[in-house]
C-alpha cells in the first residue's frame, strides 16, 4: 500500500470515527475505531464496530473519489475518474470476513451482527447498492435498528472483550496484518475473505468454459475465487 493510500484511507476511518462521535448517542452506542483481532487463519483489521443492545454493527469505511459502479454479488467494483478506472475488491466480501472473525472472536450469532460500508469522499454511485452501502446517512442507517438483541450487561462485556483483547494499535500490529494478509491470500486450501476451506469447481459457461478454479465452499455466502494455474 502506498503512503498516499495510507493517509486517504486512514483520512476515511477518522471521518467515520467523528461521525460516531457527534452523531451517535453514547449511552447507547460504545463506537470503537480500528480494531485488529486474531483469528484462526491470521488476523483481521477492522475499520469501526458500533456496539449497541440493538446489534453490532461491522463498519468498512472507503474514502474514495468519483463514480463507482458495483454489484452485491460480483467480486470486485469498478471506481472511474475522469481518464482512469481501476478495481476495488467488493467491500461487502471484504466486511464479511470482519463479521465472521468478530462473531467467531465473541462466540455470538451472525445474525446479531450488521454489516455497513460507507463511502466518503467525492464519490457517486452509478448503480443501485444494497441499503447497506452507503455515500450518506451513515448514522441514519444505524438507528433503524430498534428491536433489542443484547441486553446492557452483554453490550458492556462485549465492548471490553474488543478493546481488551484485540492487538495493540501499533506499526508492528500493522506489518503483522499485512504480513497475515499476504500469506491468506496465498493459499490454495482456506479462503481468505472467510476462512471456509476451498475446493476445486470447473467453470460451465462462459469464455472460460472447463477451465478450473478454487471456489470458496462458504458459496453463494461468500462468492471469492483463486483461479487455478496448475496445467498438470
């Protein structure tokens, strides 16, 4: 990752840091910021988690310019500028990760877990998203969820479970994740957005009709892929 990145993409996370802040009531919602937590294949960096008796809400924060054009389903969105367009990794695929670690991290149904990316910076969305990605309304989304899943003890148990038990925000934490993340996204046997085991699937249409590739066993939930390069 590059330092320019770096900073936008740190610039994003402290934006939806202040939002929480000024936005959410706090004694209702303990709002925690950047939190890397291990898991069983590698670590995991998660950008802000909302924890509230109404859920947990899992946030991925992009602070990305221009128009983006997605779908829930494809694996990787496309972000235009005027005389560029490069791909992103889809957000959704990527946040499902952190819901399953923090789920598995705290032992609790991934049903009680609520999965949100926003989107700041100068951004457009020129298709239509799931009402969970968003460019607005960030903290609007959040309080529509009233019905009750927690009750106050376990919301405060859980909150310090994640703050004490995460790893330190530190530059080791960081080279730690990246290392972990390199290595992930190696592996032809455990996959790296979920952690389900890959299996080898032949494509059945298309231009790439009988050729090989791993797909992710977690299928439709989770919908990454490796393409298999073994010619044997």
């Amino acid at each position: 990752m590059s330092l320019s990145n770096f900073i936008k993409g740190w610039a994003g996370e402290a934006m939806g840091a202040v939002a929480h802040w000024a936005f959410l009531d706090k004694s209702i919602y303990i709002s925690l910021n950047n939190v890397t937590l291990p898991t069983s294949n590698g670590t995991t960096q998660i950008d802000h988690v909302v924890v509230s008796k109404f859920g947990i809400f899992v946030i991925e924060a992009k602070n990305i310019d221009g128009w983006i054009f997605g779908d829930a389903k494809a694996p990787q969105w496309s972000i235009v500028k005027p005389g560029r367009k490069f791909r992103m990794q889809n957000p959704l695929y990527q946040n499902y990760r952190h819901v399953k670690a923090i789920a598995e991290f705290l032992d609790v149904d991934e049903e009680k877990l609520h999965s949100v990316v926003m989107f700041w910076g100068e951004c457009e969305f020129k298709t239509e998203m799931p009402s969970n990605v968003m460019s607005t309304g960030y903290t609007t989304y959040i309080k529509r969820f009233t019905a009750p899943l927690f009750s106050d003890d376990e919301v405060t148990a859980i909150a310090e479970a994640l703050r004490s038990d995460a790893l330190p925000k530190t530059w080791a934490t960081r080279r730690l994740h990246l290392e972990s993340l390199q290595t992930r996204h190696s592996s032809t046997t455990t996959c790296p957005k979920c952690a389900s085991p890959l299996v080898m699937r032949t494509s059945r249409s298309g231009a790439a009709a009988g050729s090989k590739f791993y797909g992710c066993s977690a299928y439709p939930k989770c919908r990454h892929t490796i393409p298999c390069t073994d010619k044997a």
